[in-house]
C-alpha cells in the first residue's frame, strides 16, 4: 500500500513540472494562435539561468527560490523580445507561418546555449532546505518532489486567480474566445499580446529552472520536452489551464504505474493517451468547440489560377535544368538532387492537404517512414524486386492514411494537427520498439536499387520522372473536381456540404493520397540511401516537411517544392559551417521576415503587383 | 543557374589539379563524419583527440609513402545525426572530395548506415565511436572495421568483475534502443558465460534522455534486487544516481555501470557520483605510462581541460589511419583494406592493440574499476586495463554471426 501511494506521490511531482511547461504554452497558443516551438527553449533556458545562479552564488533557502524566480523573469523578457522583434512583424502572414520563425529561434538558442554554456551535461545542486528524503508509510520521498507538488496547484491557482480577478486575465480570457472581437471592442491587442508571450515564457522558464534540482540541465532539454508539452495542452484541451493540469496528472501517474507492469511504456504513452482521448473527446478533456479564428487581416485565399505562358515556360526551364543536372559530370550533384527531388515530392503530398485541403499535418513523416519500411521490409524479407517494394512501400503509406486518416478527419484545427502527430508517433514506436521485425533503431540495411537502376545516373532520372509525375499528378488533381471539393470544404464546409459535397469522405481520400504519395517519397529514399532508421518517420521529419511547405508559401502550388529545394540546399551548405544550426536559425529568420508569404509567395506578389501597374 | 557555376567551378578546380597535380596529390584526403553539434558533450574531446594527432602526424612530415611522406588532410562534416544525411555526405566525399577513405560516427545507427555504404561502394571505413555489435558481427562486412572496445567486449569485462561478488538476483535499467538492449543482451550472455547463478528479476526501459527517474528508482527498488546492472548515460544517468541515491536505492546494493566511468558521464556528478560501482571507463588522472603521460600533457597543454574517452578515441583513430596508409603504401581500398586486417597498434596512449582480421574490431581495451569520490570529485579506484581481446567470443562463433566478405 505504501508503496502505491508513494508511487502515485512520484507521479504528482513529475506531473507538476509537466503542467508548468504546458501552461506557458496554453496562454501563449490560446491568445495568439502561434503555435511556438521555442517553447522548449524558453524551459531550457530556464533551466540554465537558474543553474547558473545557484552555482555562482551561495543561495540559502529563500534565495534559491528567489534565482528560480529571477530566472523565470528573465526568460520572460527574452520571450517579450522574441515577441517584439520578430513575431510582431509576421502575425499578418498566413496562418501557421509563425512556426517557421519559432524553429529559427529554436536553431539559434541551440548554439547559443551550447556556446555559453559548453557540451558538458550539468547537475545542479540540490535545493537547500530541501535536500533529503522524508519516510511516508515506511518509503523514502524526495523533499523535493513535495515541494514540487505543492508548486503545480500553487501555480494553477495563482493562474486562476490572474484570469479571473484582473482585467488582464479577462481580456486573455476574452480573446483565447474570440480575438476579432476583443480588438473590434478596442482593446489593445499588441500590448496584450506581448504580456502574454512574457507570461508564457515566463511559466516556461519557471517550469525549467524548478526542474534543477530534480533533473541534469542538458542541450537536449528543449527539444524533449516541446513534444510533451504540446501533448499535456491538447489533452487538456486548448486554453483550458485547469485542463492541463489534469493531463498532466493523467499521464504523469499513468507512467508512475504503465511502466510497473511495461516498462517501456514511457516511449509511446503519451501519445497512445493523447490519440485516445482526442477520438472520444474531440476537443480534449475540458476543452470546448474551437471558433473559427483566422489571423487579424488575412486575406481569403484566391483561388488557383491555371498557369499562363509564362508560368508554363518557367516551368519548362526550371524541368529542362533537372533533366541536364547529370551532364555536369558531378556525381554528388546527382545525389543530393535525389535528396531535393523526394523532399520535393514529399513537401508537395504535406500541401496537398495543408494548402488546399486546409488540414495541417503535423506528422506526414508517418506515410514517409511507412513508405520507405514497406519498400525496405518487403526487399529484406521477402527479397522482393525494387519495381513491385516500391509499389508496396506506395500500398504501405496509403493503408496506414487510410486507417489514421479516417479518425483525423473527424477533427480539425490543431486538433486534427495532434491527432496526425500522435499517429506518427505510434507508428513510429512500434518500428523502434519492434526491433524483430523493424531492426528497431538498428534499422534495415542493404536496400540498394535493382541492378539496372544501380547506376547514379539511371536512379536520378528514374526519381526525377517518377517525382515530376506525381507532382503534376496532384497538381492536376487540384484542377479537376475533386480538388475544387477538396477547397470548397475548406473554405467553407456547410456550404460544400449543401451543394452536396461529403467533405469528410473528400478530406479523407485527400488525405490517404497525400499519404500514397508520400509514400513513393520515402520507398524510393530508401533505396536511395540503401537503408531506413526510424528517424525518418520522427517529428523531426514532419517539421522539416511543415518548414519547406512554409518556407516556399502555403498558399501557392509551387511553393512546396520551391520550398523544399531552398531548405535542403541551404541546410546542405551551411552545415558546412562551425557555428551552422544558429546561422541556418538566422537564415530562417530572415526569410521569414523579408518574405512573410514564402518565397514563391512573394514572387508571385510582385508579379501581380507588376501587372496591375498600367 | 546552379548548373553552370558549377560547371564553371568544377572545370577551374580540374584545371588547378591538373597544373599542379604533383604537388596537392602529395596529401591524402580523408573523410571524416559525426554529429558534433547534436552531441558536443562526447564529441568536442573526440575532435580534439583526432585534431592532435594529425598535426603530431603532420608535424613529422606525414606519412611514409613510395619513399616519400605525404602529409594527411581530414575533411570533416556534421551530419546532424540523422543517418541520411551521413549517407549522403559520404557520397560527397567520395565522389567530390576524392577522399581515400571515411571515418567518424558515434551513433550506432550511423556507424551502420555508413557500414552499409562502404560495403556498397567499396570504400573503407573505420568506425571510431560506435558501439553496436552488429556493426562487426551480423552486419559486418569486408570494408568496415572498429575501433573502440564494443558493447559486448566491455559487457563482457564488467561481467567478469561482477561475477566474483555471487550475487544472484539482479535489476537492470537502460535506455531503450538499441545501445541498452545490446547492453543489457551483451552482459547477461557474458554473465551466464561465467558460469554463475542468476536471475533476472526486474527490468527498466526508460527512453533515452527522457528518464522519468523517480518512478523508475521506485520500480527498482520495489522489486529488492540483489544488484543493479546499469547501462543509461548522459542526462538520464545524472538524474538516476540522483534520485536513486535520495531514495536509498544503492543502499546495501552492489551496482554495475557500463561506461559509467567515462569522464564525460562520470565528472557532471561531481561529489555527488555513487561510491563503489564496478565500472567501465577511463581514469586519465592515475594512468601512468610514457604514452599516457606524453598524450595527456600534450592534450592538456593544447586544450586546457583533461582528456576525455572521446579524446582517446580520436586520437587512436587518427594513428590506426595513418598507420593504415603507411602500411598500405597505397591509397587503393582493396589494398588498404587488406592492410587493417591484422594492422598493429604499438604506441597508442591506451596500449597496443591490433584490428582482428577475423571481425574487423580492434582489441583495445577499456579500464575496469570501482567509483569513488576523492577531494569533491569523482574517480576510478582500484582499477585495471583490461585487454580487449580477452573478451570477444570464441572465433567459432564470430564466424558464425558474422556473414563472408
């Protein structure tokens, strides 16, 4: 008995720490819709400003908690300058593109850190005062994690209080309902903004540098716990902070006890929980319907124009430039536009049902990853010629959209984005888990092309026939009926509805030829590469997708691939580079800024803007 | 736009190679790949290590070749740890850069995705860091070698040491991919191999970096073993020593770490590491030899900081390839190939060593011992060098698992 409930005490601890991260976050996504990245960063550079206090001067037990403070705060401000310098300018960008700005933040904190910082996993000391362990029914409990477990309520109920008793937490409360409006009724929306991100950050920053006396302050902090804290906010439902404190404390306790009887539960758990509860409860446990909410002075997306004469020769040129790549004579060349060429095509296959489709996958790396172990598995074990593991890698990745996507169309907004990501991620437990079958993350090696395409040069036009078709494939498929469906249900689902479109059956078959083309995408990287790992069906994957999409402009048909050939290239010759994750953030960020509609985006703007002029 | 700049550039490089050619063909080209910045904490003192060496080779003149000495030129590049981008810069070196071999890795996934591509290309590679037994065993093959004592070699040597305390039900925890599983597989088949009794009865499989380490403490402890068998590191073994430590976990309790005595895993725990834990690892501060004592004061000199395992490594990696290319006398794969196998390592600062020609693995050993604080900070005690070629199977079944060239 003693030890079930010391168990479940371990549990509230950890569950605390968990609520802390996820609340920032709630505030942060519930007022200003950005989906922040940085929020991992903004908790491990909380974690480091307050180790970096407590080691530098000698804290007694007020003290300590005062740096934890102190640390929360300055996180805070470097969240209100992340906010002013940089989000200010882009909030009239497409929906979403926000993400793209808080991942170049995300790469440039990276280096930051390790560079102020150093490579070195730190351990900070324990808190003073609560140092020891205390006897509960006969079992030893950290002091701390009693401290901790008193701090999550605290937090909860100080919250509470700031949003229920202030004009501050009225008018946060207000616009996580309906921002519009609240701006329509006069309040001040940049101010309120701004306080908002310093809150979050700051909650954020609180949560890491409670965490120094529990846990080692590590570079890989901020990219461990951005997943978690997305999962606590979503199975709590958006905005709901009390929400988020009992999904944090369902799955705290839920691996407390799953890894008693599994222990390698903790890999797949939160997800498993998340995917559950947001097929029964579409809008998480105390989260309710989510309000149409578009960005402040976005514009409606016009609708696709066929390309004109000189899109269609551009078109050509930019082909005819693919098709001469090998007379270069240079064998890398080749291999790294393989690379450009299936991103291409797995950028194309996110878009078709991010842009068009108007559902944001947050985990299209699934059908990537199902493609290129379908392809691998059928060649290892079945030693199945290259021509049909392909086909079955394309079978692979549409039978997994078919099964997911059947529930996710069900939701949509960020839910439906989780609800792709928490798939991605069973999918991708079991591949690393099932080491058997998978080679778990040993992976599967020896898949090489078929004698005939062995050749670099065969293999490249062999990727770049089959990835043009499949990119002017859906792009014609925008064109026909089932794409004008596909928008119309975007755009507007009663009406699509009335004029009887069933715009669940349309997202869904989108959805699982999203899912076959990418599909195609991943079996033939496969044999590109010669073998598969499970991390190309990790999130990692599935937000370099979401960047090249961004990148090149959502709102375009070209952008996708645009998008992915700047990315990979870039990427490719900066790191290169000593310092490259902070100057690819800076690169990012600079794009962002100059071109807040992607790249194509904005030469598709000065274009029109050209032709409107006399 | 892209095509004809590089058209452009490519036929000027070919121009200055073909005016010059005596005199830059003189260096060779070697190809280096790791994941520096997804893991700086392993891999500064690795780079560093390698850097040494090759300037110390460098510094001679390089190496013998045909009569003349060619000095050595590293093209390193980070990968980001994704065993996708390894593949493909390990085509630009080949294809672009001309690189008479690759080397580098330290993920085990990456050391087998570049295995797998040297196999395919025919080119050599000698893989420094990664751990995996597949890489020489089941997926070995005649192009890959190893450098660093493996998951089972240093199992193997932990088993030994802990077989002699009897002790006979026991706990394992690590972290749950491929590394802790071979870790954990590697050291119960070297423990049966001793011939001692024991039972496993409780295993913990947190993911890595992510341990929630007080549940997984109270797991541990609930189950009352007689021993700990411990394969986390990093992060996740900072918090575990911890909490453990809090919850009176090791009280009373004998406790087996691999790698826990590396300085990189060890050192963070400053006065708080766990006393008496029999360890793999490397006591750079008690190690007294001429090629020890010559290689530290030269790294510290240099560096500022002590060596790491990391720096070892690299550092032998660099003498293993220049080793290599001496006796090769060529840069031909199929000839500098034929040359690792068997290729002896004399004047390493960790002792002699040779690569097996059987499995491709070197036989340089790890350090076993017990952990211990001393002044505030963390050391090895009563440990020794343990040669790693005591602690591979028997050649039978080496060539059972590993398939032919």
């Amino acid at each position: 008995m003693g030890f079930y409930f010391t168990q479940f005490l371990t549990g509230l601890a950890s569950a605390s720490s968990l609520f802390l991260v996820a609340a920032g976050l709630s505030i942060i996504f519930g007022v200003t819709r950005i989906v922040n990245l940085a929020h991992g960063s903004f908790y491990m550079l909380g974690a480091y400003i307050a180790y970096s206090i407590v080691t530098s001067i000698d804290v007694g037990p007020v003290g300590f908690w005062l740096a934890v403070l102190a640390a929360a705060v300055a996180v805070g401000l470097i969240g209100v300058a992340v906010e002013m310098l940089l989000l200010r300018r882009i909030y009239h960008a497409p929906e979403m593109f926000q993400l793209l700005a808080t991942f170049g933040v995300v790469l440039v904190v990276q280096d930051a850190a390790l560079a102020i910082w150093g490579p070195a996993d730190k351990l900070g000391p324990r808190a003073p005062g609560l140092d020891g362990a205390v006897r509960i029914f006969g079992e030893l409990v950290p002091q701390y994690d009693l401290a901790m477990i008193v701090l999550g309520p605290l937090v909860l109920g100080a919250i509470w209080l700031l949003f229920h008793k202030t004009r501050w937490g009225t008018l946060v409360r207000a616009a996580t309902q309906d921002r519009q409006m609240l701006g329509a009724l006069g309040a001040n929306q940049k101010v309120l903004f701004t306080s908002v991100f310093f809150a979050g950050a700051a909650l954020a920053g609180l949560g890491g540098a409670a965490q120094v006396p529990r846990e080692a302050v590590s570079l890989f902090t901020d990219l461990n716990i951005i997943a978690e804290a997305f999962v606590i906010v979503v199975v709590g439902g958006m905005g709901s902070i009390l929400g988020a404190f009992l999904a944090a404390v369902l799955i705290s306790e839920l691996n407390a006890f799953g890894i008693l009887i599994f222990p390698q539960i903790t890999l797949v758990l939160m997800f498993l929980v998340m995917a559950v509860i947001l097929v029964v409860r579409p809008w998480g446990l105390l989260g309710r319907p989510e309000f149409i909410a578009r960005g402040p002075g976005e514009m409606p997306e016009a609708p696709y124009r066929p390309a004109d004469g000189r899109l269609k020769l551009l078109g050509l040129a930019a082909l005819l430039l693919l098709v001469a790549v090998p007379l270069a004579g240079d064998d890398f060349l080749m291999v790294l536009m393989v690379d450009v060429l299936l991103l291409a095509l797995f950028a194309t296959s996110l878009h078709f049902i991010m842009g068009p489709g108007g559902m944001v996958s947050f985990g299209h790396a699934a059908y990537f990853g199902l493609g290129a172990y379908g392809a691998a598995m059928l060649t290892k074990l079945l030693d199945t010629p290259m021509e049909l593991a392909v086909a079955g890698g394309i079978a692979a990745a549409a039978a997994g959209a078919v099964v997911f996507g059947w529930f996710c169309v069900r939701l949509s907004g960020v839910y439906f984005a989780m609800l792709t990501l928490a798939f991605a991620q069973i999918g991708w437990s079991v591949v690393f888990q099932w080491g058997d079958v998978t080679g778990g993350d040993d992976g599967i090696l020896n898949v090489w092309p078929a004698a005939w395409a062995s050749s670099r040069i065969v293999f490249y036009y062999l990727t770049l026939a089959l990835c043009t078709g499949a990119i002017l494939f859906m792009r014609h498929l925008l064109y026909a009926p089932f794409g004008y469906g596909l928008r119309a249900g975007r755009d507007s689902p009663l009406r699509a509805e009335a004029i009887g479109i069933d715009v669940r059956m349309r997202q869904w078959h989108g959805f699982i030829l999203a899912g076959a083309m990418s599909g195609l995408a991943g079996s033939l990287y496969a044999f590109s590469k010669g073998s598969v790992f499970p991390d190309i069906m990790a999130i990692p994957q599935s937000i370099d997708g979401l960047m090249m999409v961004l990148l090149g402009g959502v709102k375009t048909l070209s952008g996708p691939y645009v998008g992915a050939a700047a990315f990979h290239l870039l990427e490719d010759q900066i790191s290169r580079l000593e310092f490259w994750r902070a100057i690819l953030g800076v690169t990012i960020l600079f794009l962002v800024i100059v071109f807040p509609q992607g790249l194509v985006g904005f030469l598709r703007q000065r274009l029109s803007r050209d032709e409107a002029a006399p | 736009m892209r095509i004809p700049t590089r058209l452009v550039l490519g036929a000027a490089a070919l121009a200055v190679v073909g005016m010059s050619g005596a005199a830059s063909a003189q260096d060779i080209r070697i190809g280096e790949i790791n994941s520096y910045k997804r893991l700086p904490a392993f891999l500064d003192p690795y780079r560093n290590g390698w850097e040494m060496a090759l300037d110390e080779i460098n510094a001679e003149g390089g190496v013998s070749m045909d009569g003349k000495k060619r000095k050595l030129v590293v093209i390193t590049r980070d990968d980001a740890g994704k065993p996708g981008n390894a593949v493909k810069i390990a085509e630009e070196l080949v294809s672009r850069e001309n690189v008479a071999l690759l080397a580098g890795g330290f993920l085990s996934n990456i050391g087998l995705a570049l295995a797998d591509f040297a196999k395919q290309k025919k080119v050599l590679y000698l893989a420094g860091e990664p751990l995996s037994d597949a890489l020489v065993w089941e997926s070995g093959n005649r192009y890959t070698f190893r450098l660093r004592p493996s998951t089972y070699m240093q199992a193997a040597m932990l088993a030994e040491e802990a077989a002699k305390a009897g002790k006979t039900k026991w706990a394992a925890v690590a972290p749950n991919y491929a590394y802790g599983k071979d870790g954990v597989g590697a050291y119960k088949k070297a423990f049966a191999a001793t011939g001692a009794k024991v039972e496993w009865i409780e295993e913990q499989w947190p993911p890595v970096f992510k341990i929630d380490a007080g549940p997984v403490v109270r797991a541990l402890e609930q189950a009352k073993p007689e021993a700990i068998y411990n394969v986390l590191f990093g992060p996740d073994l900072l918090k575990f020593a911890r909490e453990g430590k809090l919850r009176g976990l090791f009280e009373g309790r004998m406790v087996v770490g691999l790698l826990t005595g590396e300085p990189e895993y060890l050192d963070p725990l400053k006065d708080e590491a766990p006393e008496g834990w029999i360890v793999t690892g490397y006591p750079w501060y008690a190690i007294d030899t001429p090629a020890h004592n010559k290689f530290r004061a030269a790294y510290e000199k240099r560096f500022k900081t002590y060596p790491r395992t990391g720096s070892i490594v690299g550092y032998n990696l660099m003498l293993s390839l220049a080793a290599v290319l001496e006796k090769a006398g060529s840069t031909d794969t199929e000839k500098l190939v034929d040359a690792m196998k068997g290729l002896k390592i004399e004047d390493s600062p960790s002792g002699p060593f040779e690569y097996r020609a059987i499995d491709h693995q070197s036989t340089m050993g790890a350090w076993v011992g017990r952990t211990a604080v001393r002044d505030g900070k963390p050391v090895m005690v009563d440990w020794s060098y343990r040669d790693g070629a005591k602690y591979l199977p028997p050649d039978e079944e080496v060539r059972k698992m590993r398939p032919a060239d």
